[in-house]
C-alpha cells in the first residue's frame, strides 16, 4: 500500500507542480478569457468528458460504501488518462499564457485537478487540502463533494481516442520490437481501428502522429493485408479427439490459410476432416502465430492494427539526432537545478552529423 501511494501521490504532485502550477505562475487564472468548454480542443473536451465519467462513477461507488474500487478507479484516472496522456500530450501549450489554446489547456487542467481533489479528499484528506488551497484559495472540506452541472459526456469521442491510445500503444510496441527509438522520426504509419468514428479519428490524427513519431498516417478498413497468420496445431489438446491421426490433424490445421484463421478468432468454426474423420476445432486446439507482410513493423489486437514504416532517410537521421539532442540538454538543465525562466547559453561540439543535424534544425533547438 506504502507503495503504491507514494508512486500515485507523486505522480499527481507532478501534474499539480510540474505541470500546471509553474507555467500558471507566469500569469494564467481563470477567467472569462478562457474558452468555453465546447470551443476547446478535442483532447480537452476528452479529457473534461473523463472527469465527467470518474466523477460519476466514484460518487456512485462511494454511495455503495466501496471504498476500494472507487479509489482504484481515482488512481486509474490520474495515472494512466490525466498524467499518462493529457498532461504529457498536452505539455507544450502550458509553455505560453497569452493565446486560447493556452488559456485552455490551464482552464482544463485546473478543472481536472480542483475535481480530482474533491473526489480524492475522503481518502487522503491532507494532501487533497493543500491541494485545493493552493487551487482556489480554499479548504477542500468546505467544497461541494461533486460538481451541480458537470459537463457533457462524449461517448463517441471517448471511444475514438481510447482507439488513437490503443494504435499508440501497438505501435510503441512494434518500435521496441525492431528496437528503434521513439525520438527517432520515421516516415509513415498505416493503422486500422474497426468501429470507430472516422472523421474523429481523422480529427486526432496529430495527437497520433506526436506519440508514434511518424510523419504520415493512412487508415486501412482491415489489417488483413498486413498481417499473416498461421496455426500451429496443440498435439495434446487434439489427441484426446483424433488420436493415433493426430499428426495428420496437425498438418491440415498448418495448412489453414490467413483468411481461415481470421474467422475462427471472430467466432465462426473451424474443422478439419482426416481420412473421414472430421473435429470441429476448439480455441485450445491451435495457436495463432501472427507475424507482419513485407518490411513493415506491425503489432496487432483485437482487430487494431499499426504497421509503420521503418525505413531510415538521411533527412529523418538527422531529425533523430536533434531531437536526442535536445532531451540531453533538457535533462543537464533539469540536473543543474535551472527553472523554466531561466536562460542558458548552448555550445554543442560533435562528429560531422551533429554538426549537420545541428545546422539544419538550429532555429528549432
């Protein structure tokens, strides 16, 4: 429990600090300024519709008296939708003040965090008050438990990005498989995400363009084309039906084509018939071994697919090279103990390709 608490308590303490409150400091408070809600970017109006949701749902939790699963589901929350994409897709629109996407994004967080708060002030009591305070200038025990009008859900919207997440999560993957950094920029990506609002998704494209590092996204209607299946036979599952046939089972379920196998995974049967013996199969029956079609980097579930395209030009090294450079010296920036405000002068001495990478994207470092 120690554990978990002092990783949850951090994580939201840097959203609070490290996030909000030290680019707020440079002039932002709520204000008739702000966008109003409906006007705001997609991933505020996602993020305002899951603070909806939570709210809804650890009031209702907490009207059953269970405790647990509504501070499981307030811990879900901050860590892996507000912390783990929000605040970390969102993190360059706190840089400034003056514009409505910055006036936006403070107005949106700070909602988010006043909420959270109030939602988390029954179980950690002291650390909530602090919070709120620091917030709103007042005591989060003397605040409503939940908002009277909290905004609108967007379900079809929630939906769309939790499909731009899962697509961000596969082709994280494929990326570690082939062993290719993510700040190493790569040409394109070709994505399916079955049942889900296309113009949405055509609307979130940059947010998955900024978590993949690709240039370019296509969407397919199925990844059939890039992914290859093949069955490999469970010689124990199947002896207890086909016996002593066992290995001619084994050959005719290799034989299967992608197209088969796709079907048996989305519930239709499969038999294969030996010497006029013919066994429906069962899930236990076969392994589905899925492996990419062509040069492409394809990571796959439950019909989402991410293929993206590896290849390397002179032009997307040299981009890599910049952008590792600048995590460098983010990092001696955060290790020297410097501010947001404060200003640095830069000398970079390096081998001919950061010198090159250094020249071309000078103005961005």
């Amino acid at each position: 429990i120690r554990e978990q608490a002092v990783r949850f308590f951090l994580t939201l303490k840097n959203v609070y600090s490290g996030v909000f409150a030290q680019y707020a400091n440079f002039g932002w408070s709520p204000s008739p300024a702000d966008p109003a809600p409906r006007d705001r970017p997609l991933i505020d109006r996602w993020m305002l519709s899951r603070l909806t949701a939570i709210e809804n749902e650890v009031d209702a939790l907490l009207d059953r008296y269970d405790a647990t699963a509504a501070a499981r589901a307030l811990m879900t929350f901050v860590d892996d939708e507000v912390s783990n994409w929000y605040a970390r897709r969102t993190r360059d629109r706190f840089y400034d003040v003056e514009s409505a996407d910055n006036r936006a994004a403070f107005a949106t967080l700070h909602e988010v965090l006043v909420v959270t708060a109030r939602l988390l002030a029954p179980f950690a009591p002291f650390f909530t008050d602090w919070m709120h305070r620091e917030l709103t200038g007042g005591s989060v025990h003397l605040a409503p438990f939940a908002r009277e009008s909290p905004g609108p859900r967007e379900p079809a919207l929630e939906a769309a990005m939790d499909a731009v997440r899962r697509l961000a999560t596969l082709g994280r993957a494929a990326r570690e498989e082939a062993k290719i950094k993510v700040r190493q920029p790569l040409r394109s990506a070709i994505c399916v995400a079955p049942g889900v609002d296309q113009r949405l998704l055509e609307d979130l494209l940059p947010l998955l363009g900024a978590e993949l590092n690709v240039k370019r996204i296509e969407f397919a209607k199925t990844g059939d084309a890039l992914v290859t299946l093949k069955a490999k036979a469970n010689f124990r599952s199947l002896g207890k039906r086909f016996g002593k046939k066992t290995p001619l089972a084994a050959a005719a379920i290799a034989a299967f084509t992608s197209d088969e196998l796709r079907a048996f995974e989305s519930g239709q049967p499969l038999a294969p018939t030996v010497d006029g013996e013919t066994h429906v199969l069962l899930p236990e029956d076969i392994e589905i071994l899925k492996s990419a079609s062509g040069d492409l980097l394809v990571q796959e579930s439950a019909g989402f697919v991410t293929a993206i395209d590896r290849t390397v030009t002179d032009e997307l090294r040299l981009e890599g090279v910049a952008r590792e450079l600048i995590s460098r010296v983010q990092r001696m920036r955060k290790e020297a103990g410097l501010v947001v405000s404060d200003r640095i002068r830069l000398n970079i001495a390096g081998d001919a390709e950061v010198q090159r990478a250094v020249s071309t994207h000078r103005e961005w470092i």
